[in-house]
C-alpha cells in the first residue's frame, strides 16, 4: 500500500469580495486540488496575479477556504476553529517573500525566533536555547541573537525567517517567493540552505515562484496556474521536458538557456496581452484569448484537468495538448 500524501488540497475555491462597492466579485482560486508526499516538494508557478498565494495561504490557513478542503495528515484542517489549529500551527509553517518586512524590526533575532516556542508553552531559557541552534542550522552564529533585522542582508534576513518557520518543528513548510527579493547570487545560497533542511528534517515544501528555473532547480512535481486553476501538474521532467499545455509552453519559451547555441535555437511563445481579470474570466478555457492554438471549442467548453495518456503521470487541462 502506497503512504497517504502529508497533504491533499481538493477543490479549493476563494472567492474575495471585490474591491469596492459596485465591484465584482473575485475568483482568486477555482478549484485547485494536489497532493504533497512527504519530503517531496511541489513548485507552483504562475504569472502575476494566478492565485499562488492565495493557494498557499489556505494551506497554512491564513485564509479560510470558500470551499474545497485541506487534508494534512489525514484530517480535513480546512474548517478548524482557531482554537483546534492551534497545535497545527506547528506543522505548517510559511516562509514570506521579503523577509525584512515579515520580520519585526523592533524585536531582536532570539524574540523573533523564540516567539512561537514561547507561545507553545516552552520556557524563556528552552526556547533561547533553541533559537540559538536554529541559527546555527540556518549558517548563523549565535551572537546573532541580540541584534535587529536591518543589522542583517536580505540573504541572511531570510535565513532568520527560515530559522522562525523551524522554530516549532514543522513538517509541512509554504514558501512564498523565498527568494524572488534577492540578489541572485544569494538565491543560489537560500535555495540549497532550504535543499539541506528537507534533506536533513524530512520537510515537505510548497514553493510558490514565479521564476520557472528557480523552481526547476528545487521542485519533484510542478504545478502551473493559471487564473486560478491548475492548467499543468506533474514530475517536473515531464512539464520542464516535454511541456503540454500552451501557457506552460509559452512560460518556459521565455527563459534563456545558458547555452548560447541552444538559446539563439529555442522556440519563443509569445503572449497576447495580459491575463484577463479573474473578476470577469472568459468562458470556455479561460486561457483562449491568447492562446496560439486557440479553436472554436476553447471558446465554449472549458477543458478539465486530465491525463493525456494511460501511464501519464502528469495532468493537463487544454482540449488540444503537446503530446510526447
Ligand atoms: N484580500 C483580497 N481581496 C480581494 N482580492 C484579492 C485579495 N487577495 C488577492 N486578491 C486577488 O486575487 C488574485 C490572486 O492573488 P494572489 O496574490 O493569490 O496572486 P499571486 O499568484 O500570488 O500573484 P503574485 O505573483 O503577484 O504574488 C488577484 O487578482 C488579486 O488581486
Ligand atoms: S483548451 Fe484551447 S485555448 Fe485552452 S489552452 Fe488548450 S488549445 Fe489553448
Ligand atoms: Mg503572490
């Protein structure tokens, strides 16, 4: 028998008031199911605006579904009082995309990460104790801990929110854009610091990115948003290998390749215009307005997320995809 996954999205819907009296309402997220294994990490990437965020603050439940469910560990967690998710809070945690100003810049390092172990119940004297091992585990010292954020670089700024989000021994971690504020020299840096916790930790991650090759380099399986769906969903050799649906097509034709030969080579895809609003999408494949392959049923019929072949391991919703 094959392990249950450590978490199971199913359905997952929000719909925000829209902003303003006479304003729509949005559909930030429509739909979105996945599963994460344990020690596996899924990437989720999107253009601007798709819902990854949204997607990743249900999970972690700093939004409350409009519906759908969140299975962790065998238990729907999507409807749980504050009060039940207080000792879950523990084993979910997330990872923020600036991390200067997801941390408080007047507390010092030691309150900032001992914080959520105070909370917990463990004592002042533990959770320092702790917190100074967090931040060796992380590449900080621990004369580190009585100083301020802006004493510290984005680079080890974030390592301190990694250092957090451990604090209370997670096993589920949502990292939003981990590194997209970076210098890309300290992405690299951040990247493999987190590649070394899942290793050493057993984490599961969900990383949110919309940089494809960032996530390339650190995700098992993949999933594509668009519009608040899934488009695309599978082991990351598959979608990065053999892309099926057109916008993860035209998203991968728009990263360079370090090999100049290859580079002046590949394929571009071009995009027409920006994604619609997902206060008003469009009927049919929400997609089809610029979509290359565009045909009349795209118009109307809006195509469900599925597998292109028996043995398939990845999901695609377009009426007419890649094969091969
Ligand atoms: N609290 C809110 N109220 C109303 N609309 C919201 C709210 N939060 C997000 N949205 C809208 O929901 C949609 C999805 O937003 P979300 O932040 O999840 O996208 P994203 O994929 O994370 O984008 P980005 O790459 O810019 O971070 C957007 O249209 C956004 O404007
Ligand atoms: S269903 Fe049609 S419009 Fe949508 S992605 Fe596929 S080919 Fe393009
Ligand atoms: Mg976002």
């Amino acid at each position: 028998m094959s392990t249950p996954p450590l978490l199971s999205v199913r359905d997952l819907t929000m719909t925000f008031p829209g902003r303003g009296s006479r304003s729509a309402r949005v559909r930030a997220v429509d739909g979105v199911s996945f599963d994460i294994a344990q020690g596996e990490t899924l990437g989720l990437v999107g253009e601007s605006g798709c819902g990854k965020s949204t997607t990743g603050r249900m999970i972690v439940r700093l939004l409350e579904p409009t519906s759908g469910t969140v299975t962790y560990d065998g238990r729907d967690i999507s409807r749980l009082s504050a009060r039940a998710l207080k000792p879950l809070r523990r084993e979910i945690q997330m990872v923020f995309q600036d991390p200067h100003s997801s941390l408080n810049p007047r507390r010092t390092v030691s309150r900032i990460i001992a914080d959520p172990l105070l909370v917990q119940g463990s004592s002042a004297a533990e959770a320092r104790a702790r917190a100074a091992e967090l931040l060796e585990l992380v590449g900080l010292l621990p004369e580190h801990l009585d100083r301020f954020p802006h004493e510290f670089s984005g680079g080890q700024a974030q390592r301190i929110g990694i250092a957090r989000a451990l604090a209370t021994g997670p096993r589920l971690v949502v990292a939003d854009e981990p590194v997209s504020a970076l210098d890309v020299s300290v992405q690299a840096q951040i990247v493999n610091l987190m590649g070394r916790l899942q290793r050493e930790l057993g984490l599961s991650y969900l990383f949110v990115a919309h940089d494809l090759s960032v996530v390339r380099r650190v995700c098992d399986r993949v999933a594509v948003m668009y519009l608040g769906r899934i488009v695309e969903i599978g082991p990351k050799e598959r979608v990065y290998g053999a892309p099926a649906h057109p916008y993860t097509r035209a998203l991968l034709s728009a990263v360079p390749l370090p090999d100049p030969a290859a580079e002046r080579a590949r394929e571009r895809i071009t995009l027409l215009g920006d994604p619609p609003s997902p206060a008003a999408p469009p009927p049919g494949c929400t997609f089809h307005p610029r979509c290359p392959k565009a045909q009349a049923l795209c118009r109307t019929e809006s195509p469900p997320l599925r597998r292109t072949a028996a043995g398939e391991a990845r999901e695609v919703a377009c009426h007419f995809p890649e094969t091969g």
